[in-house]
C-alpha cells in the first residue's frame, strides 16, 4: 500500500469527509431546529431566536472555512 486510496491521499479523503460530512451535518441540524420550532409552536419570533442562537455554533464553523479559504490557509 502506498497511503492512497482510489488515487486520492489520505488527506484529500479527509478533507473531503470534513467539508461535505459536516456540512451535511450541519443541514441535519438546521432540520432539527426548523422540526423543534415547529412543534414547540415556537411562532415567527421564536423560530427566528431558536435558529439564531442554536446555529452560531454551525455559523462559526463556516466563517472559519471562508476566511481560510479567502486567505488561503
């Protein structure tokens, strides 16, 4: 074995893993959310503080990426 896999370094794979598996993850949580808001009856307003609060997290994950990406790291 020479470290690849399908011709790609086991880093290519990995980076590849991280953007798309967590950026699917993070549309599964967005559904959580949106799905929690709805039945908690959260209303415009709750469902605007929900989405604000429990997605800073995710929100800061991907300023992350494109100020590495605008940068160039």
């Amino acid at each position: 074995m020479n470290g690849t896999l399908f011709g790609y370094t086991e880093a290519q794979v990995a980076q590849f893993g991280l953007t798309f598996g967590v950026g699917a993850f993070i549309l599964y949580m967005l559904f959580i959310v949106f799905n929690l808001a709805r039945e908690s009856k959260a209303g415009k307003f709750g469902t605007f503080v929900l989405f604000l609060v429990l997605s800073l997290g995710m929100l800061g994950f991907l300023a992350k990426n494109v100020i590495q990406w605008i940068l160039g790291m």
